[in-house]
C-alpha cells in the first residue's frame, strides 16, 4: 500500500479519534483488545494496519488526557 494513503488514513483517524476524545471504560478497551487480537490471528499473526493506527489513536487520546490532568 502506498505510504501516502497510509499516512493520511493515520492523520485522519487520530484527528477523529481526538476530536471524539471521549475516555473509554474498561468492557470497551477489553473489546479492543479482542478485535485486534482477532485481526492478528486473521493476519497470521502479524498486527494489521488498522491495529496499528488503532493503537496510535489510543496513545494520542491518552496523551491528551494525561494533559488535561
């Protein structure tokens, strides 16, 4: 896949993911978990893309609430 598009899908995804910036409670990152361990057995146990950006948008989120306190 392209670098480009794939940088531009990461932009736009963390620039969602902040503007939402809602904190999530534990069933929900329990359920994160699960899809993107399930995406890596599909994956044949390398960590996809999504997964990838997914956990990107997370760090940003809690980054921003680490700031805010």
């Amino acid at each position: 896949m392209n670098i480009r598009v794939i940088c531009a899908a990461l932009a736009a995804t963390a620039a969602l993911g902040l503007a939402a910036c809602e904190k999530q409670g534990p069933l929900e990152k329990a359920g994160e978990e699960v899809d993107e361990a399930v995406d890596t057995i599909k994956n044949g146990g390398e960590e996809s893309t999504a997964s990838k950006v997914d956990d990107a948008v997370d760090e940003a989120r809690e980054a921003v609430e680490d700031k805010k306190n």
